[in-house]
C-alpha cells in the first residue's frame, strides 16, 4: 500500500471538486475524512518484537458516507526523526460501520523503536473508488524482548524511558517534516525575498504549520509568519528582508512550529539550515 502521494492527492483533490462544495484542499480532506480515528494501538501499548499487536479503527456516528478500509501499513520512526515504511499488513476490502479490529504480528527481526499503522479507508461513491483517507495510530513502543522477574513484574529489554530510542518528541507526533530551504550555507542580502520551504512525509503525525520565526543564532530576531495552515505536502513562502542591524558573521536560520495530530497541546519546532545575512 506504499503508493505515490502525488497521485493520491490528484485523486482527492479532483474528487473533492466533483463532490464537495470545499473551498480549500484542506478543507476538502476534512469533508471527506474527518471523524476517523486509530485508537489502537494506544500512547501507551509496548509490544515485543514477534508478538502480536491490536489495531482499531473507528469511525464517527455522524458520517454518513459509505466507507471500506483498504490498507494497513507499519511504519517506524528513525533516530533523525523521519517516517520510515516497514510493511504492508493488510490489503483487501472491508466496510466500515462504526468500528473495525485487525490483530498483526509485528516482525521479530525489527529493532527496537517507536512504530505506527496507517490505515487506508477509502470513500465509496455510487459504488466506486473515491478519495483516501490516511490515519494513523498513535506511536507505540517495541522492544526486542522481556520476561517476568522474581517479584512477578514484567521487564523488558530496552529501557522504555531510554529517549535515544524511544524520543518523547517523535512520541508526540514531532517527526517527518523538514525545513530544506534555505540552503545550507545560502547568504542573503537585505530586503532580498528569501524562498522558504517546508516538505512534509505523508505518513508524518505534524497537522497545521503556525508560525516561522526568523532567528540569529538563539535570538529571536522577527516572526516571518503567523496563522493556521494543514497541508499534505509542502509549505512555501518568500520572507521579505527588512532588518535593520545585521550581523553579516552570525549564522541565522528559521523555526517553523506546527501542531501535532496526536498531541492536542503539543507544539513542534522544525529549524532550517544556517545561512548568512548581508547588508544591502
């Protein structure tokens, strides 16, 4: 089930047009897939590499689209924080009324990590293939083995509170976006646009980009831009150069901080690479 983004973009985008009255992409997805959510596994279910692992998915009560579940993947999350597709657990057909379980063995062979399914559910219009919806589950934590000690408490192999393997902010849905512009090493003139960019994975857990902020080492120096704006899979946009003061031997780069869909109160911070500023 690990197909081009792009294409399944086209498709809901095109689809949202045709049936909806959406004024936005966003919006369009929200039409179609709102009120569905994994809620198995849970923020905190641990699974031993091998065993088995429970995945459910609900749907809300007042949806009333017809919708099937078409897809499971695995994906774990890598040390730099990007999402990493495993495998594909389940493909087939099945109809989604108000809740559906499927159980999985989790390979033996994976490493120690934070993992999560995605789920593919399909929109069925007059009974044909209409816009996906991809959701997935909380990141959940595998460790590569456990037993029970002489006072009957389970013990695992890996430290579930080692935050080299298992990062709190990748826990919270903080990974599989990146700033890749500016470049690395760029210099810029003032009142000069400089060209931003963010790129999100279609299996990261990021949701709405916030603010970009513009700073000088670990001082703030100006805030680029500020809203609430979801996308799927890039962000752009120029950021004029007015500064006054500019310190043409500092490293500067941008923080861009966006809201995660698995942690209501958690804000991510993404930064750029550093450039250099010049004086007009």
């Amino acid at each position: 089930m690990k197909f081009s983004i792009a294409a399944i973009s086209a498709l809901i985008f095109s689809s949202a047009i045709s049936f909806t009255t959406a004024d936005s992409y966003s919006d369009a997805l929200k039409s179609w897939c709102g009120g569905l959510d994994v809620t198995a596994p849970t923020a905190s279910t641990v699974v031993v590499a091998g065993q088995k692992a429970k995945v459910t998915v609900k749907r809300s009560s007042s949806d009333t689209k017809t919708k099937t579940i078409t897809g499971l993947d695995l994906y774990s999350v890598s040390s730099s924080g990007k999402a990493k597709y495993v495998q594909n657990v389940w493909a087939g057909s099945y109809a989604l009324k108000s809740s559906a379980s499927i159980s999985d063995t989790v390979p033996s062979n994976i490493t120690a990590g934070l993992y999560y399914y995605r789920v593919w559910v399909t929109n069925m219009i007059d009974g044909q293939h209409g816009p996906d919806c991809l959701e997935t589950s909380h990141t959940f934590k595998v460790t590569t083995g456990s037993h029970t000690n002489a006072a009957g408490e389970v013990e695992y192999a890996e430290s579930l509170h080692d935050n080299s393997i298992y990062s709190e902010e990748y826990y919270d849905g903080c990974f599989g976006l990146s700033v890749d512009y500016p470049e690395a090493g760029s210099t810029f003139k003032t009142n000069e646009h400089i060209h931003i960019q963010v790129n999100r994975d279609s299996a990261s857990q990021t949701d709405a980009l916030t603010k970009v902020d513009l700073y000088k080492g670990d001082e703030w120096v100006s805030t680029a831009w500020k809203g609430s704006e979801s996308f799927q899979n890039s962000f752009t946009l120029k950021d004029h150069l007015v500064l006054d003061n500019v310190d043409s031997s500092a490293d500067y780069h941008y923080k861009v901080y966006v809201t995660s869909s698995k942690s209501s109160s958690k804000t991510c911070t993404f930064t750029s690479n550093n450039f250099k500023i010049q004086q007009s």
